[in-house]
C-alpha cells in the first residue's frame, strides 16, 4: 500500500505521527503497555517528566480515547490508567519502531 500526499490515508498517518511525536506521549504509553498503573508508577517509569505534563498527558490519552482512567473505591482512593484495546493496539503498532530505534542510539 502506498500513500500518497494529500490522501485521506496520509492525513490521519501524519496525524498519528504529530500526536505520538508530542513531548512525553510515547513514554507515557509505553510506561502503560504492562497493564494499569497508577500515577506515581507512570512518574517513575518517565523519569524527567514534570507532574504537570504528566497530568496533561494522562489527560491527552484519556480523552483520544488510548487510555483508560478507573477509580478504585478504596482508603485512599485510587486511579488507575489502562491502554484501552485501540492503546494496545497502538503500543503493539509502534514496537517494530521501538526496535529499530534502538538499533539507532545515534538518532
């Protein structure tokens, strides 16, 4: 399949790819891709990150519908943030990217 500048296929890619590309997206689903976690694990698992961005992107990831945002009923309440079935699939979609950068340290 190719694709073909100005095709509604390359759109929604180059969509894919600015979303993906932003600051701090790829390692906050990837530090989900093992299942749900809870805030403080997805700060230690994107070091660097502020608690700011880290909202926001949670937030992000929600709303597009990657994530998922469950409150346990419990002493303190918990959240806990899930890739969704169309996360997963994204997570599994960007592992052979994964490899092959890591192939690449110098990019």
């Amino acid at each position: 399949m190719h694709f073909v500048v100005g095709d509604e296929r390359c759109s929604s890619y180059q969509a894919l790819l600015e979303f993906v590309g932003r600051r701090w997206v790829g390692a906050v689903l990837l530090a989900g891709a093992q299942g749900a976690r809870r805030y403080g694990e997805y700060r230690t698992l994107a070091p660097g990150i502020s608690d700011r961005m880290l909202s926001l992107r949670l937030k992000e990831l929600e709303q597009s519908g990657l994530l998922r945002r469950e409150v346990v009923p419990t002493t303190p309440v918990q959240i806990l943030y899930t890739p969704s079935p169309m996360g997963a699939g994204l997570i599994e979609a960007l592992q052979p990217l994964i490899a092959w950068s890591r192939d690449r340290p110098e990019l």
